[in-house]
C-alpha cells in the first residue's frame, strides 16, 4: 500500500470520527520518519465500538472481503479487496481506567493508552502510531521475518531501544 492511500484512508476514517492508530510496518516508518519498504498491507489498531464506521469507509474503497491467515481471532482480521488494498485489523476495548484491552476475556492482554498513542509522520503529516517500545516489543514472541528483522533494526537505532534477543 502506497503512502498516498494510506493517507488517503486514513483522512476519510478521521472525517466520520473513526479514531485509527498506525500499527505494523507503517507505523514504524511513520516512527522513522520516512518510508524505508514497501509495504502489502496497513495495520490499524481501532476501539471495537469505532468498528461499524471503519468498515463503511473501507468498504466504500472496495475492501469486501475478509482473508484469513492463520491465528486470526475476532480481535485481529484481514480485510482486502482483492487487489491491492488490504487492511490488517486490531480492534481493542478502552477500559475505565484508560488502558486499552486487546484480545480475548479469558486471555486479555493490557495495555497502557501511552502504546497507542505516539506521533510519526508519513510524507510530512503528522499522525497517530505505536510507540516505539511497544512496537519492537510487538515484534517479539515468532521467528522474525526479513521486514521484520528490518523494522525493528531501525526503530531501535532510531530511539535507543535494546535489541531484542531473537534479533541480535
């Protein structure tokens, strides 16, 4: 997914009050400042309640069907259009206490509002992302792939952030 329509889709969920977080890939580059890969998909953290509107603005950009990948759970789903749009999907519930819920009831895994609530840039706009910690820590726990190995490099450079085991 090119930059423009990140962007793009990104403006159109603020115009109808969807409130999105950069994740993923995009999200590190927003961290970086610049985009350093191309990228096959956008992840995008959402408030479960948010839901209903994100899935009006995508789908009005063609995105109609859901793929699945191994380990999708009603939290976490791909979208896509069968082309070249495809959305990587994190929906999450805010807590009274102002963390962030994300995943299963019996399994939940808490986070601080702080994780989601960073600023990057992506082409000299400014625009919500994970913080940099929680985004290399987000890259821990599987055997990391080449992007991966290539995201996390640059974050922690970027922020003196220790490298994490499996990438030394």
């Amino acid at each position: 997914m090119p930059a423009a329509e990140v962007l793009s889709l990104i403006r159109e969920l603020d115009t109808q009050s969807v409130d999105v977080c950069l994740g993923g890939g995009w999200s590190v580059d927003a961290l970086l400042g610049e985009q350093t890969r191309e990228h096959s998909d956008l992840d995008i953290w959402s408030a479960s309640p948010d839901l209903e509107g994100l899935f009006r603005v995508i789908a009005a950009r063609g995105v109609d069907r859901i793929h699945p990948w191994p380990g999708d759970r009603p939290w976490n789903f791909v979208l896509h259009d069968g082309k070249s749009i495809r959305v990587d999907l994190h929906l999450y519930e805010n807590m009274a206490d102002g963390s962030i819920h994300y995943g299963s009831v019996l399994d939940p895994f808490i986070l601080p509002r702080a994780a989601l609530s960073y600023q990057g840039v992506i082409d000299g706009v400014p625009i919500r992302c994970e913080d940099p910690s929680w985004a290399v820590s987000f890259h821990v726990g599987y055997v990391p792939r080449p992007s991966d190995r290539h995201d996390v490099l640059g974050l922690c450079k970027q922020y003196d952030i220790a490298l994490p085991q499996d990438y030394r």
